[in-house]
C-alpha cells in the first residue's frame, strides 16, 4: 500500500512528500458510554490510513483519495466545504485546527488504508487523526496529543454529522503496542495495560453489512441517554452523565421516561460496570469473566440498546455454540464485527463453523480478522 501511495503522490505531483500513518481500533468492552462519561478500553490495530503530504505554497488542498480512485480540491474556507464526503474529513480537520489558532496551508495529499470500511475498526478516525498528526507536525503547531483527538472528534461533530464520543480518535492517537488502554473520557485520565492473552486468540468477524453511523440512530440514542440523565438529576444534581448514575437512580424516573430511554440508559449503567469489572479480571489473568462481561455486552447491545442486527447474533450464538470464551458485537452496531476472544485449541473449529453456517444462512461467507495491538498516529518516513 505504501508504495502505491507514493507512487501515485509521483505521478499527481511530480515531487514526494513525508509518510504518516494512524490506526483504526478494537475495543474490548465500553460501547456507547464514551459520550455517556463512562470507561472504554480500546486498543489501536495493525490496520490503518496511510497518507503522503507535501505543502504546495498555496492556499488549497489537492486530495486524491487513492482506494476510492476520487480526487477534490478545496480551499479552508467554510464555503470551501467539499461535496465529498472522504474530503470532508480532511477539510473538517483542517477547519477544526484553524479553530484553534492554528494556521494551515495548502498542501497536496494521497492517501489509502486497510482498515474494513464499515466494520465497526473506525476508518474514519484514522483518517481524522492522520491528518491532525501529520499538519500539527509539518507546521509545527505544538498541539498536544488530546487536542489531536479532539480534533478528529469536533470534526465528526461538525462536518460529518455523528455526535460521536471520544474513544475512536483518542485510540488512534494514543495507542501503544501490545497494550490496551482504558479511558475515562469524562476526566480523560487513562492507564494502559499490558494485552498478552496467552493461550487465546483475539479475532474479528466481519458480518460485512455496512453501518450507517451517521444516521439517526446513533445520534437518536445518545439523546435517549441525555434525556434520562437530565431526569435523574433534578433528584440527584451530582449525575452529570449516565456514567454518575446506578439503577436505583434509573428506577426512581422510569415513569418519568419512556419506555425506550429506560431501556438505553439500563444498558448503559450496566455496561460501564461491566467494563470496571473486566479491568479487575485482567489484572489477575482471569479470562474467562472478561469473556463473561463480553456476552453480557452483547445482550445489552442487541435487546437494550438494540444496535445489533440479525447477522452479529447469528455470530454471537455460533461463538456461543463453539465455546468462544467471550463475543459481542463490537463498535456502534447496526452491523460491522463481532469481536471473539478464543482460546487457541478451539479457533480453527470455531473459524470453520462460523464461515460454514453464515454462508449457509446469509449466502455469503464472513471476512475473518486476526487483531494485532499497534502503536498509535506516527510519521512513517
């Protein structure tokens, strides 16, 4: 990939300019409480975006987007905004920098990735972060590492239209190989801890049904979760987000909300335990109630929250029937992986039956991805 990016930036440009990379992510457990104020514990991957850049003294940008054979150029202005919605990441990045106080300048850019478009390892965050990373070095801005994150998220927000936390960017920036991370994103304290499963492998399934995450759904859920927040605190002013608030909190205004609301904020309160919960197996190599925590997820995410589709718990109940120690659907839902914590005598097995029985069932097999831990955003040469 690295070579037809530079390749490609060759022939567009007739120069070559400097290599920055960033990753997409797993998460092992926290879906949907990063804009809840809650804990994730997400990892950066060995899948990512790739970018060559190279200021070209004017005031454009000149995009090629080399896996979708597209290309745009634009200017920094808000009525510069491209139609594209690949070039909007890249302008709301810019956009989101000038913001800030930073000064940005047009440069010329091809870029490609390997992260599954769609499968829940947010591509879009790489991109975001690669970008961000890349700028705040090639002009020497002196943003710290937080900032960049929340640059790829305030573009998100503004430009792409999801209202999505800060757990994607904040992994794409901040990833450490072979460690995972957990985040409090209200504090945006965090703490990273060593990933070495021995005798266990951690692997991606891909239903291959798109998600939409910029439609009204995900936004439509995090309102669900303000709404009851904004119940439980005329009782209790402390609870700021759902993260602050317990059942007892929940089960005080459930006249007080709809039926629907109750069942996402439940899902959320139980989940922020869960992911507490997990933190304390793996610091005593327990496993198997990480695995425990990850079915749970799953069944709050499919009859709760109710982000999952027929093909994830397809997958979930074969990794169930395998003896998969933990399965769930991984990311925002409405399709894309689950993500499969198994032990290694137990995975061809598993992998056979999986693509065998999907096939069987949806007329097409499922694109299986082994996960290695990477570094996060970071300047290839």
């Amino acid at each position: 990939m690295l070579n037809k990016i530079r390749s490609k930036f060759n022939e567009l440009y007739k120069t070559e300019g400097s290599v920055y990379t960033s990753p997409g992510r797993i998460n092992l457990i926290g879906e949907h409480t990063d804009y809840n104020g809650g804990f994730v514990f997400p990892g950066a991957i060995d899948k990512g975006m790739i970018a060559e850049i190279k200021l070209n003294g004017t005031d454009k940008i000149r995009a090629y987007a080399l896996d979708l054979n597209e290309s745009a150029e634009f200017g920094f202005n808000e009525e510069d905004a491209p139609k594209a919605s690949w070039a909007r990441y890249i302008f709301g990045v810019c956009r989101e920098i000038i913001k800030r106080g930073g000064s940005i300048k047009g440069f010329d850019t091809v870029f490609a990735g390997d992260v599954p478009l769609g499968a829940g390892m947010s591509s879009s965050a790489a991109l975001e972060s690669t970008y961000a990373f890349a700028l705040n070095d090639m002009l020497s801005l002196g943003i710290d590492k937080f900032e960049l994150a929340k640059i790829g998220q305030s573009t998100e927000h503004n430009y792409v239209g999801v209202k999505c936390g800060i757990m994607d960017q904040f992994a794409s920036v901040f990833g450490k190989k072979g460690s995972l991370m957990l985040l409090d994103c209200r504090s945006l304290e965090y703490k990273y801890y060593p990933f070495d499963p021995k005798g266990y492998k951690l692997v991606l399934l891909d239903s291959v049904v798109k998600h939409e995450l910029a439609s009204s759904a995900y936004n439509k859920r995090r309102e669900s979760c303000e709404n009851v927040a904004k119940a439980i605190r005329k009782n209790h002013p402390e609870v700021e987000f759902l993260r602050d608030a317990s059942m007892e909190m929940l089960n005080e205004v459930k006249n007080e909300v709809s039926a629907e609301d109750y069942m996402r904020a439940e899902y959320v309160i139980e989940e922020v335990a869960r992911v507490m919960d997990v933190c304390a197996a793996l610091e005593k190599g327990d496993y198997e109630t990480v695995g425990e925590k990850m079915y749970g997820t799953h069944h709050g995410m499919s009859k709760l929250y109710e982000v999952s589709c027929e093909e994830l718990d397809f997958l979930n109940d074969i990794a169930k029937k395998c003896g998969v120690t933990g399965s769930r659907v991984m990311g925002g839902g409405f399709g894309g992986c689950t993500i499969n914590l198994v032990k290694e005598e137990k995975y061809d097995a598993f992998v056979k039956e999986a693509f065998s029985a999907y096939k069987e069932k949806f007329g097409h097999e499922p694109k299986l991805y082994d996960v290695v831990i990477s570094d996060g955003a970071r300047k290839l040469c």
